[in-house]
C-alpha cells in the first residue's frame, strides 16, 4: 500500500513539474499539419490532411512569425504556381525523369528508403488492396503521385523561414498543404525537410 502512494505520488509530482516547466510557445497544436509530399511521418499522398483556417489560442508557428514583404511573397507565389504547374504536366504525362530534376536531394533519399516506403504501403489501404509494391522513387512516383498530383492549384504559400516555404490549397474551405519546398539557388525545389 505504501509503495503503491508513493508511486502515485512520484508520478503525481512528475506530470505537475513537466506541464509546469514547457513554456506554452513551445507546445504544438492539438492538430496535425500533415503534408501530403511529405511521406508517412508527416502524411500520405493520397490523404491530405487539413488545418483549421483560423485558431486563434494556439501559439504561432513559425510561418507566423517569419517576415517578408510583400513583393517577396507575390514573386515566390507566382514561382511556386508555375513551379506546380510544371509539375503537374510532367505528373500528368508521367515523366518520371524530368518530375525528378525537380526534387532536392533528400527527398529522392527519403523516398528511395525502403523503410519510409514500407510505411507508406502499410498507411495506405489503396496500395494495399491492389497488391503494390514500393520498391524505390520510381515507384513512389508511379503508384503515389501519379494518381493524386496531376492536377493541384496552390492558393497561398507561408514561408518557415528565408529558403522554405510550404504551398497550400484551398480544398472544400480547408487549407491543404499540398507542398513543401526548398530554395536551390534561385529556383524552389520539392523537399521533405
């Protein structure tokens, strides 16, 4: 009986000192920005996941709080759209080749990862019921993209910080993050970071 209060109190005292000492600007949203480039930690092509358009209490993310001006932000627009558009036909047409020049180093190394591919298989019940296997970007790009990217618009992009942004689209009154993206130089590049 002793032993069992003083367990309960230790974990009492624990829980109190850790909410007590995370400041709040550090704590997360109760919902998940998922991105659907992002692989199976942060989401999967063919469920896009969403965030509310407003919400007021929660602590800003870094998109909030990064600052441009408004010229930066109008030009990196329309770069992304037409970035996306690119994309899209070469989805469209299946070109995996000309697709891949468009991708940053460590999202080809991630999708080329057998265990995040793994992870994909098993997050998506579609890849599952037809028996696909991922063996590679290849792959990826033909049993995941192909089916699901042919046709996204971006409404808005929010910059994390001066080299990345993520691209959104307005989907049934949601936001969707649809991309995130990496600056190489002078032109955006398809990332994971």
């Amino acid at each position: 009986m002793k032993f069992s209060y003083v367990i309960t109190e230790l974990c009492l005292t624990l829980f109190l000192v850790s909410c007590a000492t995370v400041p709040k600007s550090t704590l997360m949203p109760e919902y998940p920005v998922e991105s659907v480039e992002a692989g199976p930690t942060k989401g999967h092509e063919t469920q896009p996941s969403t965030t509310p358009e407003s919400a007021p209490d929660l602590p800003l993310s870094p998109a909030e709080t990064f600052s441009i001006s408004t010229e930066t932000y109008t030009a990196s627009l329309a770069q992304v759209r037409n970035l996306i558009e690119r994309l899209n036909l070469l989805i469209l047409q299946t070109n995996f080749e000309d697709w891949k020049v468009h991708l940053d180093a460590q999202y080809m190394d991630r999708f080329n990862d057998p265990v995040v591919l793994q992870a994909v298989m098993d997050s998506s019940n579609m890849l599952r019921e037809n028996g696909v296997k991922l063996r590679n970007l290849a792959d990826y790009f033909k049993f995941v993209v192909s089916p699901s990217r042919s046709n996204v618009t971006v409404d808005s992009i929010a910059y994390m910080d001066e080299n990345r942004v993520e691209a959104f689209a307005l989907i049934k009154g949601q936001k969707v993050l649809l991309y995130q993206l990496k600056l190489s130089g002078e032109e955006w590049m398809v990332s994971n970071w």
